[in-house]
C-alpha cells in the first residue's frame, strides 16, 4: 500500500475571503469605517517599507519578507471592505483584470490573477514605486467618496485590485502567497480554534522537566529597613531576595511572576529552570543553547522590554484575549529567534503575558500572594496569602 500525496489545489479568491472574513471580528456594527482606515493604513505600511529600502539599501534585509506580508494585509483589508459592501470578492478581481480570468474547478483563484512565471524579487524599481502610488491614490479615493457616504461599488473596488496586481507583478510576489502567509499569520495570532502545544520539554528526561504543578508564595519582607520580595516554595526560600533595581519605584521587585506565567502556559523558561535546578543536563546540547546563560538573559530582556510597554498600557489592566497590540506580540517573536519559545504561537504568548500581568496587579495591591500553577491547562492563578 502506498502513500499519496494530497493534490495541490490553488487557492481559490472565494476561499481566501471566506477564511477572511472568519477573523474579521471587529465589534463595529458592519460600519465600513474600520475596514477602510485599515485599507488605507496598510497600504502606506507599504510605501514606507519600499522608503525603508531606498533609505537603507545595505543594512535592510526584511525588505521582500515584509513586501508580501503588506502586500497581505491589503488584500486582507480590500477583503473586508467587499464583504461589508456585500461585493463578492471574486467580482472585483474579475472585474479587474478580465484578460486574465480564468477559472479552475469552476473558481477564480488568485494565481490566474498573474502571470505563469512571475520575476524573482528585488529591488524596489521606478515602476513599483509609480505603482504603489497608484494604488494609494485608488484607495484614498475609496476613502474620501466613502466619507460622504456614497455607495460603494465594484468598480471602484476594482480599480484598487488593479493596482494591487500591478504591484504584485512588479515587486515579483504573488498574490496567493502573500494570501496564504496573511491566513496563516491571522491564525497565530486569531486562530478560530486554539490547538495547544506539547510542553517543550516533553521529550526530556522526567526529572528535568519543568514541574506541571507548582505553588509558590510570594511576599514583602523589611530587613534592616529595606523592603525586598521573597519567594517560598514548600516551604523553603528560593531564589535572591529582590528590589526593583531602579531609580524610581515601579515594583519590579515582583518580576519573576511573569517567569512563573511562562512556566504554566509557554512550558518555558531558562530562568525558572536555573532557579529550581531543572536544566536538561542528560541533553548537553539542549542545556547549553536553551537553557544556558544566553537563554536566561533573552528571556530577562524580554520581560523587561514587555514591562516598558505596560507601564504605558496601564499594566494590560481591562485587557483580554485579542485585545494586546500585534505589534508587541512580534517584537516577543523576534527577541525569542533561535530559540525553542519561538515555537510558540502568538496568541499563547498574549495568555502568558496577561496571566503574568494579572498577578503583578494583584501583587501590587496586596503586596503577597499564592501563585498556582498548572503546566496541563495552561494557567496560572494567584490567591491572598495571609
């Protein structure tokens, strides 16, 4: 018996805002408000990667990567201000490029949008440039007539698809894989079902797991009129007794709450394992690259950086799941390359990060607490410790 190979199936225009529109959840009302300011955000996004370029030839490297994931984002957007107009998708590319329709399986698909063999991408040229321009002109005029509320139509819709395309074409990217990366980035940050990892250390020698279970309280304590943070677990002291090491009080003397969120929910972090005696000695490689020094300091480097956004963010109070800025959530990404937490997708990283911030709050205000964890259901709570 053999195996087959599941057949390549292009992806369809119908398809790509189906899956689309599934993730536009934005609690408007159907207004088009939303989707328009996103259409016109995003295609300035764009022109400023190609300034980007032109501005730093040599040192900007994510030039291309970032092409096709704006280039997404537009189509995203151009998605939803069809959907919302009640304009199939499929009609306005269509009624874009007419020439170059024609259908698979009875379906429009985004590769017939373009041409067979496609130009390796580049450098940005004249031509792109004169092109994306083109697309921001259509765009604001979408904007602007839709601000004195005239309807919307599919031509008009058009003419923004048509420049899409050119730009497409001429930046050497196709529109299907700028579509795919665009769902896929939407369901790392908004899948419709969430799908848990396996713990990160799943395969690693019982003992050098982190623990799926874990208690641990946290208080002030003053010694010889200096206040410092301890830490117990089952009843004896772990850890360095800590201030906030900063000119100005920002009780940062509770960091190692977001380290414990890191644990439960993440299954990870380089600078638990170091305080319970818990690196992966059997696997010298493992222990050297993820749970060596290196590690311990990304992962300090990250939670300070987080903890400068949510002073800002009024420490992610009121916030829920969806609700932290994308932006940030990449930025973690980046700082975790290379190592194993990048494995992690971004939405459990948002629930790491608010259960973190949920007990520092608490903290805060009670100045000590019970922190629960528990590594199987991917939750950390905290209660009044008397």
């Amino acid at each position: 018996m053999t195996e087959t190979t599941p057949e390549f199936r292009p992806l369809s225009i119908a398809d790509y805002a189906a899956q689309a529109s599934l993730s536009d959840q934005h609690s408007d009302g159907g207004s088009l408000a939303f989707p328009l300011l996103g259409l016109f955000g995003e295609t300035g996004s764009l022109l400023s990667e190609v300034k980007k370029k032109q501005r730093d030839r040599i040192s900007y490297r994510g030039y291309a990567s970032a092409v096709v994931e704006e280039l997404g984002d537009v189509l995203w957007y151009l998605a939803a201000v069809a959907s919302r107009t009640g304009a199939p998708l499929s009609d306005v590319f269509a009624a874009a490029a007419p020439e170059r329709v024609h259908q698979v399986n009875g379906e429009l698909t985004l590769a017939a949008l373009q041409p067979p063999i496609m130009p390796r991408a580049g450098e940005p040229t004249a031509a792109f440039e004169r092109t994306l321009l083109k697309l921001a002109g259509q765009v604001g005029l979408l904007v602007s007539e839709n601000g004195g509320r005239s309807a919307i139509t599919v031509s008009r819709l058009a003419g923004v698809a048509r420049a899409l395309i050119q730009a497409a074409d001429e930046a050497g990217v196709t529109l299907e894989a700028a579509a795919i990366k665009n769902l896929a980035k939407i369901d790392d940050r908004w899948p419709r079902e969430r799908h848990f990892p396996e713990p990160l250390d799943a395969t690693a020698e019982p003992e050098e797991r982190l623990p799926r279970r874990l208690a641990v309280e946290i208080f002030e304590r003053q010694v010889r009129g200096r206040t410092y943070v301890f830490q117990r677990c089952n009843g004896i002291n772990i850890g360095d007794r800590l201030t906030d090491n900063a000119m100005t009080a920002d009780d940062y003397r509770f960091h190692d709450v977001f380290h414990y969120a890191y644990v439960a929910v993440l299954s990870w972090s380089p600078v638990i394992r170091a305080l319970l005696r818990l690196k992966r000695k059997s696997a010298p490689k493992v222990d050297e690259a993820q749970d060596g020094a290196r590690a311990t300091l990304i992962e300090e480097g990250i939670t300070t950086w987080i903890f400068g956004q949510a002073l800002e963010l009024d420490l992610f109070a009121g916030m829920k799941p969806g609700d932290l800025p994308f932006d940030l959530l990449k930025h973690v990404r980046q700082f975790a390359a290379g190592y194993e937490a990048e494995r992690c997708p971004l939405w459990l990283w948002e629930d790491a990060i608010l259960q973190g911030y949920a007990a520092f709050r608490f903290l805060r205000e009670h100045r000590r607490g019970r922190l629960l964890l528990d590594m199987d259901s991917h939750q950390m709570m905290i209660e009044p410790l008397s």
